[in-house]
C-alpha cells in the first residue's frame, strides 16, 4: 500500500471526489455537514396528514353506516374482525385475478392467494372500503406519520454547523489541491445555501454562542501552533494540507481567556466606582454596569434567563456594597442639605 503522500502503486485504487469527501467528513466530524431539507421533510408530513384526515373522516362515515346494519361493531372488535373478507382472488403470474380457493387451481396458474384486506392502500378508494380495511389503513398510515414526527424532531435537534466550518468545507470543495469543483448539475446547489441554518452538522454539540465562536477563531488564525496535535492526527486531507486542530485545547484556551474577562470586569466596574466622587455618579455607573453585565450575559453567552437574572442581581449586590462601604468609611462627600 502506498503511505500518505506518495503516488498509488501501479492498479491501486486512488480514493477520488466523493470517496474523498467521505474520507475527510470521517476524520473531521465538524465538516460532516449535510443539507436539511426541511421544506421536503413537511410536504412529507403534510401529505400523509391529509391522507389520514381523510380516512378518518371515511371511517366516521363507514361507522354510522355500520351502525345501522352491523351494531355489534361497536361493541365487540371479535365481531369486527369477524367480518373480514376471506382471501378468495387469486392472482396468476400474468396479472389477472381468478376467483376460488382450492390449492389445485393454485398449483396449476401459479398463483398466489390474496387477501382483498390486505390490498395497497394506494390502490384502493378509502370511501369504499370496510370498517375494518379503514383501521387496517389508518393504523399503516399513522405508524409512517409518527415515525416521520420523530425523525424530524430529532433532525431538528441536531446543531447547524459554525460559518467557519461551512466556509472551510466549501473552500475545500473548489480548491485545486482539494475537491477541484468535481461537484457539477443540481449537486452544486447542495452546499451552495449561506444560511447555517439549512445545514446539520453531525460533529457533537460544544458551546457555541457568539462570544466562544469569536475567541476560537482568535485563538486559531494567533496561535495555529499551539492547537495542533501530533502531526500524524493533524492532517485531514495529505494533498490539499487540510489540518484540523485539537477541539479540547480550543476549548481550554476559551474557556480560560472567558473567565479571565469574567473575572476582571467585576473588578473593572468598582475601579471606576471609586475613581467617582459624588454617590449620584456612582449609583449612575452602577446602573450602566449592570445593565451592560445582563446584555454581555444575554447576547454572548447560552444562559438562561433565570441564571442571567442572578448574576446580574449578585453583580449589583457586589456594586451595591462597595457604594455602601464607601459612604460609611466617609470616601464621599458630605451630603449638601437642600437650601431653604
């Protein structure tokens, strides 16, 4: 076998275009990244829900008619079932139906017996059908419908990718030294779409709200050195130098720069506090601080609202008794009694 690098022996298999790209997805997950197809995805669901309103609505028919000719329906699916038409069509290998249901004729046409309720929805009229074929149908239906609400409820959990991610995949697909645009007809349009949103990644889920994303890439295009791992782990692709970096030192490194920040702006808000004079300016960058403490919780991070709501409020209290230790030491100013 040829090593990393080096041309194929002579009659060996060179992975190409899309073997490629699979070879790549499987090394580096966060570019596993593929469409949704949401729109076609809901017209599959609509569909079938119409299809079973309409069989519902059938049914409800079928049952009142029923009930005036047939009432132990209602009472008794034995009854129910009872009614069942027995299998007595019998198709030949042409295709045409012949009627019985003795094994000779069977033997003799090569055919083989089928059940009238067991016959493809699709080719049967719901408004013809009996009460029992209704719930036969209904229950097929309905098994594909919820199966498919599932689907898509767990498709719809799964993370869009990051714009770096998709822009390093699409990058990767017309390089020279990487996919060469072998992508050609409708296949184009696949990665074509700019909105993250339209695509499901299928690398596991790291935090990734506004304000992580922007430390990463930092990190990356300042310090590439410092997250590669081991050579051999750190190349994707041998031929277009594709690397990938160390997802953990990534994460570290945010981490550690997002508590640094965390933890100097606290200190940041009461230097400004105690370089004010007067209780009015204080209190007044007091509500500045805080309220830039709760939008910095909110827009950067994927905190919920309960914990935004207690750490703005401890960051106030922090802010609160600074002022309060301020005025009982006698750092601000007398208070001026209001003129007569």
């Amino acid at each position: 076998m040829a090593g990393p690098g080096l041309d194929p022996e002579p009659g060996e298999y060179r992975p190409k275009h899309y073997h490629v790209l699979a070879q790549v997805m499987a090394r580096e997950t966060n570019l596993a990244i593929f469409r949704r197809f949401e729109e076609l995805n809901y017209l599959r669901l609509m569909r079938l829900q119409a299809e079973i309103m309409e069989a519902k609505v059938a049914f409800e028919d079928r049952c009142t008619k029923d009930h005036m000719e047939n009432p132990t329906f209602s009472m008794s699916f034995r009854e129910l079932n009872l009614s069942r038409k027995p299998p007595v069509r019998l198709l030949h290998s042409d295709g045409q139906l012949d009627s019985g249901s003795g094994s000779g004729l069977r033997s003799q046409c090569h055919c083989q017996i089928q059940d009238q309720n067991d016959e493809p929805p699709s080719q049967s009229n719901v408004w013809q059908m009996s009460q029992l074929e209704l719930l036969g149908h209904i229950d097929r239906r309905l098994s594909e419908y919820n199966q498919l609400l599932i689907e898509l409820s767990q498709v719809r959990s799964i993370r869009k990718p990051e714009k770096s991610q998709l822009k390093a995949l699409k990058n990767w697909l017309i390089r020279d030294d990487g996919g060469k645009g072998f992508l050609n007809g409708s296949e184009m349009l696949v990665w074509a779409e700019s909105d993250v949103g339209e695509y499901a990644c299928l690398a596991t889920g790291t935090e990734t709200d506004v304000f992580t994303a922007l430390i990463r890439r930092i990190i990356v295009m300042v310090f590439p050195w410092f997250l590669r791992g081991r050579k051999a782990k750190a190349i994707i692709e041998q031929s277009s130098g594709l690397r990938r970096y160390d997802d953990d030192r990534v994460n570290a490194a945010s981490n550690i720069i997002s508590l640094v920040i965390s933890s100097v702006l606290p200190i940041l808000a009461i230097f400004v506090l105690n370089s004010r004079q007067s209780t009015t300016e204080r209190f007044g960058f007091t509500v500045l601080f805080t309220a830039l403490f709760a939008l910095a919780l909110g827009f950067f991070s994927s905190a919920k609202r309960a914990e935004i709501f207690a750490a703005t409020a401890t960051f106030a209290a922090v802010e609160v008794v600074f002022i309060g230790t301020a005025l009982g030491a006698g750092n601000a100013p007398p208070l001026t009694p209001p003129a007569a």
